[in-house]
C-alpha cells in the first residue's frame, strides 16, 4: 500500500519533465499532450532562436562566475566558522544565511532600489552580486559540513613541520574537503541558472538570462520549440546531476548525509 | 601562557578573515533590505513618481485597508495553506516507506524525489502548463472519460499543484528526517505490548515524528507565500498573489513604496514563520536541511 502510494507520487513529480520531453517531438504546429507523431523539428527552430541562445551562454556565464564567486567566499567563512571560536560567531552565522530565509523577492527589489538609488545602471555586475547573495549560503553550509568532519589537528601537524598556514591549509584540509567544495560550486552554479526572482529585478536592458527569457513569454501561448528549448536544458540538467551523483551524491547536497 | 596583546590580535584574526565577505554582504544584502524598509515609508503621487511624504505609513494602510489587496493576502495564505497540507498527505507516506524499504531502494528513491529540485522552476512549469492546460494531458483524460475537457489554466489549483511539485522534497526530507531518529526499539515495545500496526502508528509513530512534519510545514508554508514565479506562470493576473504584487509594483507601475511596504509585510509574515520553524528545529533532534 505505502509502496504503490509512494511510486505513484514519484511518477507525478517526475511527470511534468517527461511531458516537456514528450511534447518536444510533435509533428503538431501547436503543444498538445499526448504529442503527435515525432519530429526533430522544434529543436531546429529553436536553436535557430538567437536571441535565446545568446540568452542560454549569458546564463552559462554568470551562473559560472556566480559559482566560483559564491565557492570562494563560502569557504572563507565556513572556515571561520567552525574553526574559530569567538563572540558574535552565532550572530554572523545567522546573518550570512538569512538570505536563504528572506523572501528572495524581497533581496530582488532591495538590492534593484539599492543600486539604482546609488546611479549605478543595470549591469552584468549587479546580477553577479545579486546572484552570490542568495548562492553563498548553500557554499557556507556543503563546505561547512565537510570541515567539521576534518580534525583540525591535521593542519597543526602540518604547521608545526613547518608549513606556512596557506600552504597548510591549501596542502592538508583543502584535498579532505573537495568534495564539499565540489557541491558548493555545483549548488550555487544551479541555484544561479535557475534563478528567475533576482534576475527579473537586475536584467540588463540588453541581455537577459534564459529563464527570464522564458518566464517573459508568460502571457503568451505555448511554442513547441519553447518545449524543445526547455527539454535541452532538462537534458544539461540531467548530465550535470549525473556529474554530481558521481563526485559526491545527490543526497549529500541537500544536507542528507548519503546513506 | 600567552600575553594578554597576543591574546586580543589573535582574538581578531577571525573578524580579519571574514571581513571582505562581511563588507560585500553589508553592501549588497544587508543595506539594500534596510533601504527598502526606508522606502515603504515613502508616499509617491502615482502620476508624477515624485516623491511626496517621507515617513508616512500610507502604503501600508493602504494595503491594510482595501479589500482588494486584503482579497490578495488572504489568497496568497489560503494557497500557502492548501499546498502544505498537500505536501504532508503525499508527503508522510511517502518518507514512512522510506524508512521501510531496503538501503538500496531507498537511495533510488530519494535521488528521484530531490532530482526534480535541479531542474529550473521555470521549465516545471511549464510541464504542468501543457499537463493542465487545453490540449493538455488533464484534457485528454477527461475526455476519455466523457467529462468534456478540462482547462485548469490560470486557476488556484494550478497554482497549488504547481507550487506543492517545487516544495514536495522539503517536505518528505523533513518528515523522513525525523521519522528515521524513532528507535526501532519503542516500535517493537509497542508491539509487544499489543498494539496493532495501526495503533503503534497514531500513539507512537506520528506523535514521535510530529517535529519534522511541523519544520516541513512552516517552510513550506514559508516558500510559498513568498514565490513568484510559479503563482505569475500558472495562475498570471488572474490569480494575484502578494510577490506577483511586489513585482507588477515595481517594474509596471513604478510605485516602489508601496512595492516596499508589500515586501515588508511578507517579510513579516515569513520572518515570524522561520523563527518559529528554527524553535521547533531546535528543540527536537531534527536532523534539518540547509535552512537552518
């Protein structure tokens, strides 16, 4: 009974992905379930679709430079944080992750309002901080949880040979927590590609990113080939998480110990 | 052993290290809420966007006090409400399996439960776009079954599904997490002394898993009243929620005040909801997500 419950949940929750992928090969002029007949065409016009291939790179770009931006700073303070005891640690603990809490609409505007009121113009720049707000507490946490699991003990001994602290660090601690180094990058790298709440607010009059671009067509009705540019980023998807169920385990991201 | 100078630079070395991730956060989170907390104060003349009083509660009454936008904050919550009770019905027997099941099963399955998480929420959409729409698989069966045909499109409901589809995971790893902290042991005394399935279930089960099903709860509820993107493409204009306000607010109608002060409230309201899900988060052995 739990089981035949249990599956049939999963079929529905899987079940929106495989009708995009589905209807990506009708034959039929317009998006209809169940898709009729089979054809490639849709991913030819879409791909032929400039403006949101160009828009597909722009995302590629800032989610990588949000990811490496995000991983960087995460470690920085996952490091301070659990290898250093002081006052206020609690505190700053809270206040680097209250932007998971925050209603991201609510970081979106703040930081539009912010900008603006500054004269700064819309810019790649603003969308890359905005970006590595709501992304570095996801690094903060995956590459906290793999330090405390490291005996810092380690690095001392590395110390007392003679290491310089970086190179203690870089050398010793740094190899033990690659893989939640690995899924802060990933994790920031998806959150940012996915995101459509702060890009909307932060969009540069030229370029856009792909969900935004998507999410602009809202009133309007459903393309086939919007199908097929939605199936090949599910499918970008599929191998990215492939990737990560390779290094670390899905499991692991969402703070689940894999068992 | 160490002097009382090298004690106090040591003390700083921390501050040191964190302070050019504490500046950017100061400068890019921190200072543009604190700004938008000033601007919900501001009253602008809806013609002109000038800004005519500075510290005034106008936007709030004004939202506070129209049906209106009361309709839509009652909605907004109503939606919140109904997705979460969605979420823990498919939610507990779903994580309750997962504790019975095999290890390798059991893997599986929550790769497949999370894996939808990865995918953007833009593209989930708009499979249940063209599951609930005309045409859409929804309108095939009904009217196989001979009700006509279905268009849910731009309804509550879509809305609802849509939103319990992209909240679904946080749920069943809440509940799952707290269900796995029950010790056989307590399972098997109540067999023992004679209970059946059912009542090992409702007197010791549920009550021990209560904590997690109550932090899966408030988060969902939480993301909920603040999304945007699922209440915009499933139910559009027709089905306002509080974060669709805030956004035609802003970027249609330029009334960043009274966008604000929207914000504001659902700041409030989901600010209140987080710091109770943290207390129950604390209080149990919930073996928690990201969010805490």
């Amino acid at each position: 009974m739990l089981r035949i419950v249990t599956y049939m949940v999963i079929g529905l929750l899987l079940l929106p992905m495989a009708v995009v992928l589905g209807t990506s090969f009708t034959a039929a002029s317009f998006v209809s379930f169940p898709p009729q007949g089979f054809t490639l065409r849709w991913y030819a016009v879409a791909l032929a679709k400039q403006e949101f291939v160009d828009s597909f790179v722009y995302s590629l770009v800032i989610a990588a430079i949000t990811g490496v931006i995000a991983t960087a700073l995460g470690g920085l303070v996952a490091v301070v944080l659990v290898r250093f005891r002081f006052t206020g640690r609690e505190a700053l603990d809270a206040f680097f992750m209250s932007p998971l809490v925050l209603p991201t609409i609510v970081i979106g505007i703040g930081i539009l309002q912010f900008f603006s009121q500054l004269g700064f113009k819309a810019t790649s720049t603003v969308l890359i901080a905005g970006h590595v707000i709501i992304t570095t507490p996801y690094a903060i946490r995956l590459i906290g949880a793999s330090l405390t699991g490291v005996d810092p003990v380690l690095e001392r001994a590395a110390r007392n040979l003679g290491a310089a602290p970086l190179r203690a660090f870089a050398e010793i601690t740094l190899p033990l927590i690659r893989p939640g180094v690995v899924a802060g990058a990933i994790f920031a790298f998806i959150t940012s590609f996915d995101n459509v709440t702060i890009s909307i607010f932060l969009a540069t009059p030229r370029q856009v990113t792909l969900p935004v671009r998507i999410f602009n067509l809202w009133d309007q009705p459903l393309e086939p080939w919007l199908i097929a540019i939605s199936a090949m980023v599910i499918l970008f998807t599929v191998a990215l998480i492939a990737l990560i169920e390779r290094t670390i385990g899905l499991s692991g991201l969402y703070g689940q110990p894999a068992k | 052993m160490t002097d009382e100078p090298n004690r106090r630079r040591r003390a700083l070395v921390p501050w040191l290290l964190i302070a050019p991730v504490l500046v950017a956060f100061l400068i890019v989170f921190a200072a543009p809420v604190l700004l938008l907390l000033l601007t919900s104060l501001e009253r602008i003349n809806p013609s002109t966007f000038v800004v005519i009083e500075r510290f005034t509660a106008y936007n709030y009454l004004k939202f506070l006090l129209d049906g209106f936008y009361l309709g839509i904050l009652w909605r907004t919550i109503h939606i919140g409400l109904v997705v979460t009770a969605v979420c823990v019905v498919l939610g507990y027997p779903v994580a309750l399996y997962l504790t019975r099941c095999g290890p390798r099963e059991r893997a599986i399955l929550m790769l497949l439960i999370i894996s939808p998480l990865v995918v953007s929420i833009v593209i989930r959409n708009l499979g249940w776009l063209i599951i609930l729409g005309r045409r859409g698989l929804l309108d095939a069966l009904a009217g196989l079954l001979g009700f006509g045909g279905a268009d849910l499109l731009r309804t509550e409901t879509a809305v609802v599904i849509g939103l319990a589809h992209i909240f679904y995971p946080f749920m069943v790893l809440s509940i799952y997490g707290s269900l796995q902290n029950i010790d056989p042991a307590v399972m098997r005394a109540a067999a023992n002394l004679g209970a059946g399935p059912w009542r090992a279930f409702s007197a010791v089960t549920l009550p021990l898993s209560m904590p997690g099903l109550i932090a899966g709860s408030l988060i969902v509820f939480a993301l909920c009243v603040s999304s945007f993107v699922t209440p915009a493409l499933l139910g559009g204009a027709r089905v306002k929620v509080a974060a669709y306000l805030v956004w035609e607010q802003t970027l249609q109608l330029l009334d960043w005040g009274f966008a604000s002060a929207i914000a504001t409230i659902l700041l409030i309201v989901t600010g209140i909801i987080m710091y109770a899900y943290k207390r129950v988060a604390e209080r149990s052995w919930f073996a928690g997500g990201v969010f805490q």
